[in-house]
C-alpha cells in the first residue's frame, strides 16, 4: 500500500472510532440472587436474576458492580465499542508500522 492510501485508511478508521465517553472494559454477567428467607419467589427457586459487570485487574484482583436492570443495555453497549475500539487501534497501529517503513 502507498504512503497516501495508507494515511487514508488510516483516516478512515480513525472516524469509525466509538465516543471515548463511551467506553468500558469488563465483562457482564447474568447472576441469580437467592434470599435464605422470607422471600416466596426464592422458596419457589426462582430467584432475582440481576447483572454484574466484572473487572479485571492486574494481580488477578476483580472488582464487580451490581447493575440496576435498566442499565444492562447502555453497559452492553459500552463493552462492545470497547471491542470495536481495541480492534480499530490494532488496525490503526498495523497501517502506522507501514508508516514509519521507507517508502518503496
């Protein structure tokens, strides 16, 4: 690929890149609550399904959030432009290592 076609392409995914304010790693969970009494939907085993974002960190430490149940999308949401964020710079990072190569 040439010099320009590269920096358009690159051009070309930089505007593709999701809103930086809306962003977030981590993993989300579907849990299922169990109350140990008092609660005749848990009686019953039915439970309260509730979603938990997960976090990784370096050392193995996790930290995880209970999520009010209208926000399950907006975070769904968030971790896929997170995805489509890491896999925009892998790409950007690839056409500037075409960069910084002397043009043939």
């Amino acid at each position: 690929m040439k010099h320009k076609e590269v920096l358009r392409a690159r051009d070309r995914l930089i505007r593709e890149l999701p809103p930086a304010d809306e962003i977030l790693r981590g993993s989300l969970l579907q849990r299922t609550i169990r109350h140990r009494q008092g609660c005749t939907k848990c009686a019953r085993g039915e439970g309260h399904p509730v979603w938990v974002l997960t976090i990784t960190y370096p050392g193995g430490k996790n930290k995880q959030i209970s999520l009010p149940a209208d926000r399950h999308e907006q975070v769904q949401r968030w971790l896929d432009n997170y995805h489509v964020l890491k896999q925009k710079l892998e790409a950007i990072c690839e056409l500037n290592h075409q960069l910084v190569r002397p043009e043939k």
